[in-house]
C-alpha cells in the first residue's frame, strides 16, 4: 500500500518527523538519559524504565523484559559517571503486567519490591519467577530517615527531618 500522491486528488501526507522515532539506540540498543538531577530514565524504543541514583544505592522504577540486561548496564554507566554505587537497593511495580516487570528477576539480592497491595495480590497470585511479588506495598506505613545523605546535586538542601508517610494520608513530621 501506497500513500496517495496530489496526482490521485489527495493532499500528500507530511513526512514524520524525526523525533516522533524517539532517541537513537546505543549499540547495545538502549537509550539513558536524565529527567532532571539524579533520576533518568532508560528506552529500547518501544518501553521504558527509569531510575534514581543516590548515595545509598538505586530506585528502579519497572523493569521490562524487552530491556531486561540493558537496564543493569544504564545503570552501571551513570552510577560510574556519578561516582555511587550501582547496587540497586530497590525496584518499585507501577504494575502487575509482564511487560512492565518481567526483567525483575535480574535485581535480586537484597533488593526491596515495593507495588500496590493489588498488584502485590496479583503477583502472588500469577506465581511468575520472573516477577517475585513485592514484599512492600503503598499501604503499608513505613518510615525513612533522610539528612544522613544529603544530595548531590548543585543547589540541593539536605533534609533532616522524618518523614513517615500511608498510602492515604502522607504526613511529615519534625
């Protein structure tokens, strides 16, 4: 199939523009590049995760399997560039589906899982190896001290207060 010509009575369509492709892929066949200070986010094209560098280790957010390994080595390339380790400390569901999280398996260890009670559910309930379930959800109450590392980035303020926060009613505290 063709597109119509002005010859056939139709206006010719405009050619897609080049960024409508996304960025162009390493050798290796995937994209990193920064949201903004310490968060970036990885392509292959087609899906997406992103990740948070801090002193004490990585927030992955999702891991598809299309990018699977590549997102060990995205990782790998900014956490040297930065100077932190690229222990990935812990990997947050945005959801149950497969193609979001079926690379999970690659970050094992002491990796924490964080999800929604639901896709916490769903994930025990699909039994997938691939995808362990998340020992943590959005419901549970939890608590992180901040201020012992205070970011890296130019301009950044540490935080020293806690912060205890649920899932329906996020609260700071001094």
């Amino acid at each position: 199939m063709t597109s119509p010509s002005a010859g056939d009575g139709l206006p010719d369509y405009a050619p897609v523009p080049r960024s409508a492709f996304g960025p162009a892929l390493n050798e290796q066949g995937y994209y990193v590049g920064r949201v903004e200070r310490n968060l970036y986010w990885v392509t292959d094209g087609d899906y997406q995760s992103a990740f948070l560098t801090t002193p004490d280790g990585v927030v992955l957010f999702d891991a598809p399997p299309s990018i699977g390994g590549n997102l060990r080595r995205a990782v790998d390339e900014i956490t040297a560039a930065e100077g932190v380790t690229n222990t990935v400390t812990h990997l947050v569901y945005s959801h149950h589906h497969a193609d979001h999280g079926g690379a999970a398996f690659l970050f094992d260890g002491d990796v924490t899982r964080i999800g929604h009670e639901e896709t916490r559910r769903l994930l025990l309930r699909d039994n997938d190896s691939a995808r362990p379930a998340p020992e943590a959800t959005f419901a549970d109450r939890y608590t992180l001290e901040v201020g012992a590392s205070a970011p890296s980035w130019p301009g950044a303020v540490p935080i020293t207060r806690r912060i205890t926060s649920t899932s329906t009613s996020p609260t700071t505290t001094p």
